[in-house]
C-alpha cells in the first residue's frame, strides 16, 4: 500500500504556512519603517504655494494718509494660505515685518476679500523664520510716523501653510511689490 496522498497535503500546508509568515514579517517591517521615512525638508511642500499681489496702496481717508497699506492677493497655489508675514520697506526704516495670524478666505483659487490692512509702524527687525521667531501681530502694530515724511517703498508677503498642525512660512516664495499706489481708490 502507498501513502501517496499525506506527502502532497503536507507539502501544501507547509507552503502555505512559509507564505503566511513571510507577509506577516514583510507587514510587519513595512509598518515600522513607513513611519520613520522623512519626507525631506519642508521646504518641499512650498513647492506647491504660489501667491500674486493685485493690489497695493496708501489708504486715504477724508484727504489724509491712515498709515494703512491694503493689500489685495489672490492664491494661486494648492494649499490653503493660513496666516502671512507681511513686510514693508520706508525711506526712513529698513524692512521690517509682522505676522497676519487670521487670514481667512484664501483657499486655493481665491482672492482675499476684504483685503489685509499692514500698518505702517514699529514692527519686528527680525529675518523671516520658522515658527520660533517672534513676530509682532499685524493686528496691534501702532502708527508712530509721519507719512508726509515717510515714504513706502516696498511691500513683501510670504505665505504660511499648515501640514499636520505645523505652520511652514515658505519663504521661497515670497512675493515683493515696488513702486506703492500712493492712495486706495
């Protein structure tokens, strides 16, 4: 009598089971090292930002400079735009910035209504950084010049994304405007 059948049923079995464990430990090595992979800098992320300035000007109200620039922007990019560094240039200061925390409504494709208002006071000297560097909110900046005396020469933006709750300021793309309409109309 031959015992034929057990050989093959064994050898399946077994073929399976080596099948088996190898996906598990092959799993088991892809999980853990797809956690540890660094996408790169995150500076690449910036590649995908892209913002064009509309328009910039003095606001004038009632015959008087307000000391207010409005900026008016639009998204060109992927990313949703959540807050910005706007810098300006005086003939009386080097560039200096501040940091617009609520910037709403600049999804991609969008342009920024009602525009940002960037006044013209003491703001921080500081370089464009990450997150640590402290900025001035563009918000509370205080109008100390005299804008008979003092003249805007330029305006920058370099817009913020948020990629898993960190704020990046893609500073690669920032966008700076010369040559200030002297009044809004």
């Amino acid at each position: 009598m031959k015992k034929r059948g057990i050989s093959p049923l064994i050898s399946w079995v077994l073929l399976i089971s080596f099948a088996i464990a190898m996906a598990l430990l092959v799993t088991k090595w892809v999980i853990d090292n797809v956690e540890n992979i660094d996408i790169g800098d995150e500076e690449y992320y910036c590649d995908d930002v892209s913002i064009s300035i509309k328009n910039v000007c003095i606001v004038v109200e009632g015959g008087g400079n307000t000391g207010d620039i409005e900026i008016k922007m639009k998204n060109n990019g992927n990313f949703k735009i959540t807050r910005l560094s706007l810098g300006r240039e005086t003939t009386e200061k080097p560039e200096e910035w501040c940091l617009k925390l609520n910037v709403q409504n600049l999804n991609p494709g969008q342009e920024n209504e009602p525009p940002y208002y960037l006044t013209i006071g003491p703001m921080s000297e500081n370089l464009i950084g990450n997150d640590t560097t402290v900025y001035q909110n563009c918000d509370e900046v205080e109008q100390v010049y005299n804008p008979e005396d003092e003249k805007v020469m330029s305006v920058a933006v370099v817009p913020w994304i948020e990629i898993e709750d960190k704020s990046i300021a893609c500073i690669s793309k920032k966008v700076e405007i010369d040559g200030i309409v002297p009044d809004c109309l």
